[in-house]
C-alpha cells in the first residue's frame, strides 16, 4: 500500500549509497509502497551523484518511415493495415525531402523507426540509411529497433548478425530501444502476440552490444502491467547490461490510451514518477534515464528530472506515435524551446549527442 513503508525498509531506503545495488523484492515494496517524496529523493540522489545538476537534450530528428504493419499490437494507434485509410510509406525521395527541409539546423541525430511493411525490400532500409549517411555525414544515425532487425533477419533469411552488420556498413550506428514493451510473456500474448518474444528481443541488443553496436531500451507501462512485471522487466535489463553492456539509456514510455485496442487509462502523473524512480534506483548498470516528454507531457518530464531523470531527449519534429495514440504534447520543440524548458526546472541543460558526448558550440 503506498505510504506505508515499514520503518527498516524506509530507513534502507533512505541510506542507499551511489550505485547501491537493490533486489528485485526491495524494489517492488519501494516502488508500491514508499512515499513518492521518499523514493523521489532517494533517486534524485543516485542521479545527483552520477551527473550533479546536468538535464541532457539532443537536437534531433524523427524518421518514421512507414505507419503500414503486418503486426496488430493492441496498444498501437500508429499502425495502419496494408491499403487501409491513412498508411503511408515515405519514397526514398520524400525521406531525402524531409531531411533537406530541415538541413540548416545542426541536427546531431537522426532516428528511424517505422512499422513492418510487407511492401518494402530489404534493399530500401540499407538505401535509406546511406542516404541519411550521405545528407547528414556529422550526425549519428539511430535506427531499427530489434522487432524491425528480427523482420528483415525473417525477410531475408539472414541472420540478426548479417543484417546488423550490413546496416552498420550503411550507415547505422546505435539502435533505438523501442519495441519491448513489457517482457512478461502472459502480458505479452494479450499485447502484441505477433511481436518477436522477450528472448529474441534481448538477444539482438546482447548481439549489437557484442558487435560494438550501442542501444538504448525501454519499458511501455501504464496499461494492463502489474508492478510485478516492471521490476520483473528491469531485472531482465539489468541482467542483459550486466553480461552484455552496450545499454546507453533507458526510457520508461507512459502509455498513451487514445485510438487503440485496449481500454486502460494510463499512468496518473504520480505512477509516472514512480517508474522513472524505481528505474534510476533498480538499473545501476545504465547510466541515463530518460524523461520523454513527447509521451509523458512535458510538465510531467520537467517533475521526472526531480524523480531520476537525467535526460529529456530532443527537438524531434515531428513525433507521430505517441501523437496517433492521443499524446498531447507538442510535435516537436525548437532547441531554444528545449532549452528553456529544461532550465526553468532548475537543472543545467546540456546538449549531447547519442552517446551523450557532450556538445559545446
Ligand atoms: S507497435 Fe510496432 S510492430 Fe506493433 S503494430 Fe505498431 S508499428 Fe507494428
């Protein structure tokens, strides 16, 4: 029950050192039960001590290649059916469009994601990654989160290991962490049966990590999850970070309820707090959180940075997944808009890049 800590735990909470390793049981009773003040502070220490005052942001891009999808998740409002109303794919020469139009802004990343599209050869996602190579030689291209690298693997009949090699030499660097829902296999089967499974999902990070290929990951909450299945998901992670590290950050996504099969209401504002703290307290082995503010709102990512947070991502323009699903932030920020809105909460921005190298012009 929350705000009924027994008094050891609180006092365990309250003492934890930097980097303190916590097990799974701790963090369920912290996460469901510690004061929201008390488990904010005792992650706003941990962030504190690995990155003092600084909120991070990246002036990036957004490339969502196609909306058309063979898979049917229940809690995607972004996906359209092949010939149905409102799918889209970008032509080589419209993705060469939207790159151009935004070409005198010093975007430091390009990030590509998009649905499985029967339509696509195989050919277009390596042509379309040279052809961000070649427009934006100085940024760093994060691109295909593991369920697109599983289908081109399926597509092709190469393995994950053949594919992300021939992305890389294409121009790929890092991979986005989306994709992995939640890992729980009951949860899984009522929210995306088609999906690639946990296992094959962590393999590909562990694969990319081996191969020197950084990732990030995520967890979607705020839906049909217990709490037992987000502990169980960071555990997963942590695990994977601890025998395969490459892991550059994590990002808690907050469901959004519009538009889409299932019929939860979301995370309230206060839950949203709780998932970006447990999440800096339980994962010591990654180093960034992320408050994403295209899908949490911005004001509740402003509140994360004081939860744990270390990171708000970036300009984006324009984010269409959260935004299908009822998001109500904005499309994209301007970077003196990012800017500000990271330093109205007290904290230092500071611009990255992908692997947070920081970036002082
Ligand atoms: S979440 Fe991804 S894989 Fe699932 S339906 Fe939407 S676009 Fe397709």
């Amino acid at each position: 029950m929350k705000n009924m800590l027994p008094p050891t735990s609180a006092q365990r909470l309250a003492s934890l050192k930097p980097g303190e390793r916590i097990d799974p049981e701790f963090a369920l009773e912290i996460a469901q039960c510690a004061p929201i003040h008390s488990l904010g502070e005792a992650a706003l220490r941990q962030r504190r001590a690995r990155h003092s005052d600084k909120a991070y942001y990246v002036y990036n891009q957004h490339l969502n290649y196609t909306n058309i999808c063979r898979n049917q998740c229940r809690f995607c409002a972004y996906s359209k059916r092949q010939g149905e109303a409102g799918g889209y794919t970008y032509s080589l020469d419209q993705a060469r469009q939207l790159l151009l139009a935004r070409i005198d802004y010093p975007i430091r990343e390009i990030h590509i994601v998009g649905g499985l599209n029967p339509d696509l050869p195989y050919a277009y996602y390596l042509d379309l990654l040279s052809l961000c190579r070649e427009i934006r030689p100085q940024a760093i291209i994060k691109a295909f989160t593991a369920v697109e690298v599983a289908y081109f693997a399926d597509l092709t009949g190469r393995n994950e290991a053949t594919v992300l090699e021939e992305m890389r030499e294409s121009g790929l660097q890092v991979l986005p962490g989306g994709g992995a829902e939640v890992f729980s296999p009951a949860m899984r089967a009522q929210l995306c049966p088609e999906k690639i499974s946990a296992k094959r999902w962590l393999y590909i990070h562990g694969l990319a990590h081996d191969m020197g290929i950084q990732t990030n990951c995520t967890v979607l909450f705020g839906h049909i999850e217990t709490w037992e299945d987000r502990i169980h998901h960071l555990e997963q992670l942590r695990q994977l970070q601890d025998e395969h590290p490459g892991f550059i950050c994590f990002i808690p996504l907050a469901y959004q309820p519009l538009n889409n099969a299932l019929s939860a209401p979301g995370p309230t504002g206060e839950e949203y707090l709780r998932m970006i703290a447990i999440s800096r307290l339980f994962l010591d082995n990654i180093a960034h959180i992320k408050a994403y503010w295209a899908f949490a709102g911005i004001k509740a990512a402003q509140m994360a940075l004081w939860a744990g947070a270390d990171d708000f991502d970036g300009t984006i323009v324009e984010e269409k997944i959260g935004h299908a699903a009822g998001a109500d932030s904005p499309r994209g920020l301007t970077i003196t808009e990012l800017f500000q809105i990271i330093e109205a909460t007290g904290f230092i921005p500071v611009q990255r890049d992908t692997y947070f190298n920081e970036i002082h012009s």
